[in-house]
C-alpha cells in the first residue's frame, strides 16, 4: 500500500496559481503511473491529469488542457500540479492517486487508482 498526502490546496482569485504537491510513501516501488481527480461540491469525481511513473507519458482531461501541467520528481516520490489561469468552476477538493496496474485506454477512470489521498481543497473566488 502506498500513502500518499497533498497539499497545496488553498484560496485564489480567479485567474491566479496554485501547485499542488502529492508526496507518496510505502511500497513507491509499486507506483506505475499517479494522477489527479477533483469533486466539486455535489458532482462527480472528475479526472483531471495522469502521469506514468517510468516514462513520463502525460495524460489531460478536458479541464486541464491548456491550463494545468502535471510532473513528477521520482527522487522525492512527489506528484504536482501546477494549475495557472484558475476558474470558479475549478473549485472543488482535489485528490491524488496512484495505480499499480496502469492503463494508457482507462486512465481517467477512478477505478483504475489503488490508493488515495486525503484531497486538499482549492476554491476559486470571482
């Protein structure tokens, strides 16, 4: 099992930064590949962005496109998400997960993810 523990998270006027960081601990040599989800307030847990831990090939939802980049530093067993040009509608809690059996066709799927974090709260005010 791995643990994992973000932070991060915080209040931002809309069009402002965060980064988000995802430090994993535990069996990390399992990690093949982590990735970020977020909740809004009564909504679905939504994919936002997957990495693979040994290549780097780098997955986007349609709400990150353009605007949140996801990297990793295997050194440090760390995930991030650099989140630029913030939206009301990017409130929500943000979670960080990681698979041991990764898949390039069912990244975005919730299921996929073995081990969760706690979530850390971003809200965007207008």
């Amino acid at each position: 099992q791995v643990q994992l523990v973000e932070s991060g998270g915080g209040l931002v006027q809309a069009g402002g930064s965060l980064r988000l960081s995802c430090a994993a601990s535990g069996r990390t040599s399992n990690i093949a590949a982590a990735g970020w989800f977020r909740q809004g307030l009564g909504k679905e847990r939504d994919f936002v962005a997957a990495i693979t831990w040994g290549g780097g090939a780098i997955y986007h939802g349609d709400s990150a496109k353009g605007r949140f980049t996801i990297s990793r530093d295997n050194a440090r067993n760390t995930v991030y998400l650099q989140m630029n040009s913030l939206k009301p509608e990017d409130t929500a809690v943000y979670y960080c997960a990681v698979s041991r059996a990764f898949s390039g066709t069912y990244y975005y799927m919730p299921g996929l993810y073995d081990d969760w974090g706690q979530g850390t709260q971003v809200t965007v005010s207008s």
